[in-house]
C-alpha cells in the first residue's frame, strides 16, 4: 500500500483542529436554505389542498342547489309576471342581479302548495347552537304567511359558502300543449372572501304553465 497515503490518512484521523468559523456558518446557512424551502412546499401543498377541498364543496352545493329548485320549479302551474305582461312578451325577468323585479315575481309551487318567490339574504341560523346570521336562498310566501324559509338547512353551507340566484326568467308557452321554461343562474359565493363567486350554473328548468292565446 502506498506509504503517502497512509500518512496522509493517519493525519486526517489524529487531527483537532475541527471546522473554521465560516465553514459552520455556511453549514448553518444552508441548513436554513433547506429548511425555508421545505416549509414553503408544505405551506404551498396545504394551500392547493384547501382551494380544492373548497372548490369540490362549493361543486356539492350547487349540485344540492339546482336539485332543490328544479324540485320548486318545476311544479310551477301559475305565475303573476306571466299573467299581468303583454301577449307579445314573451319572456319575463323575475330576478335580476340577484334581487326580484317588481311585485309580481310570485310563481304558483304546486309541490309546496302556496305562491311563492325566492329572495338572497341574511337569516340566523337554523341548526342547534348556530344562531349565528347564514347567507343563502329563502323561500318568501306571497303575503309572508309563516315568514322566510331557507330554502337549504344550513349542514349543507358550510366554510362560509352559500347559494344565490343572480338572474331568474320565465319564458311562456310558445304552443297549445308546450309547457313553459324558467332560466336562472345560481352562484356559489364565499362570505369568507366577500362574496366571491367559487362556482355557478346556468340551469333550465321545464315547468306545468299553461298556452294562452
């Protein structure tokens, strides 16, 4: 074996002068470096998980949202807008920009047996302990018989999401026999971000009015 190399070895093994100042101030450096660049990456997963996890429940509620009124809908036999309009009009705007037009945006739900229209707003809550005020979809009975009804229970607008109708139409029978249509569009807002819009939906909804000529 060369004899170089073992002294050099056996000098190496008996030395104590240990590491220089700036190379354990490097070392600490770029355990710093590591370490910040580790946290960032969990920091910045946990974020993408959250917007997914939100978006995924946000998709749930609107799903929930378009079933319940497709439900109200299109049970609708009756509505005053269609009645007090003009015979060439053909479509009425019930709700626009998420507020109801006029005092004849009242529909006849056969399913629930009243006239009623749908407003957005504030309401306390209505499950167990949560008295706190829940945004959402309610159920405003013509002559307020009973108050407002959320249209939802309030499990199923959770991490500050609720539902809103930006925009609701209802389009007449076009022919003896047809049916008409109502046309809405239903948001997904986050009250935790001042009412952005995470989701929404342009639904048709086929309802039982009546042709008149």
């Amino acid at each position: 074996m060369n004899k170089g190399l073992i002294r050099r070895t056996r000098n190496k093994l008996h030395n104590t002068d240990g590491f220089t100042l700036s190379e354990t101030l490097m070392t600490v450096v770029l355990i710093g470096l590591v370490t910040m660049a580790m946290a960032g990456g969990i920091v910045a997963a946990r974020n993408v998980y959250q917007r997914i996890s939100l978006r995924a429940d946000a998709q749930t509620l609107l799903a929930t949202t378009v079933s319940a009124v497709t439900e109200d809908l299109s049970s609708v036999t009756s509505c005053d807008a269609v009645q007090t309009s003009g015979g060439s009009q053909q479509t009425v705007t019930l709700i626009q920009n998420g507020s109801p037009v006029g005092e004849n945006a009242f529909f006849y739900a056969g399913d629930r047996g009243y006239q009623m229209q749908y407003q957005n707003g504030a309401y306390s809550g209505t499950g167990g302990a949560s008295d706190t005020a829940q945004s959402g979809i309610q159920i405003f009975p013509k002559g307020n018989e009973g108050g407002k009804i959320p249209l939802l229970p309030d499990k199923v607008q959770t991490r500050g999401l609720y539902a809103y109708i930006e925009s609701l139409s209802v389009t007449k029978p076009q022919s003896k026999g047809d049916g008409g249509y109502f046309t809405l569009k239903i948001q997904i807002k986050n009250s935790k971000k001042e009412g952005q819009i995470v989701e929404e939906a342009t639904v048709c909804v086929h309802n039982k009015l009546k042709y008149v000529q």
